[in-house]
C-alpha cells in the first residue's frame, strides 16, 4: 500500500483461513487478516476510498455470511471510534 498509495482508489477485501493459495474465504474475523491493524494503516495514511467486501463462502446460502462480516467490520470500524 505505502509504495502505491496515491494510486489506490478501492481494496477488494476478504478473510481466509490460512495464508496460501489453498485458503478457503471465510467469514470476516474467522481469519488470519489482521482488519484492525489493516484499518489503522489505511486511517493513519488518509485513504479515502472504498473498501469492498468479497464473500465466496457458502454461495448457496452466502447471506448470513455476509451480515456476519459486515457485523464484524462495524464493530472493529466503532472500535476505531467510527462506524461508517
């Protein structure tokens, strides 16, 4: 990010399971995607654009997953002392 910070405009975000090719997406929390640590960077280096949650869990039925993730973004985004 900090090599090419003024060209980015948008991060297409998801957790996995471990970190290699063979991880599978699950949802936000579940992994080993440090979101916190990743938010901070972002807030600290004045990004202002989108983040865009990719779920590719369970396509049958993906809705509770993704209101889990999205749950668990709000929360680590209000922990943060914003919830938007």
């Amino acid at each position: 990010f900090l090599n090419y910070k003024e060209r980015i405009f948008d991060f297409h975000i998801w957790d996995v399971d471990k970190p290699e090719k063979a991880g599978w997406c699950v949802e936000a929390g579940r992994g080993i995607i440090d979101f916190p640590r990743f938010f901070r960077m972002l807030r600290e280096h004045n990004y202002t654009g989108t983040c865009s949650l990719e779920y590719g869990k369970d396509m049958n039925d993906p809705l509770p997953g993704i209101a889990e993730s999205i749950g668990y973004f709000g929360g680590v985004l209000a922990g943060m002392g914003r919830a938007t």
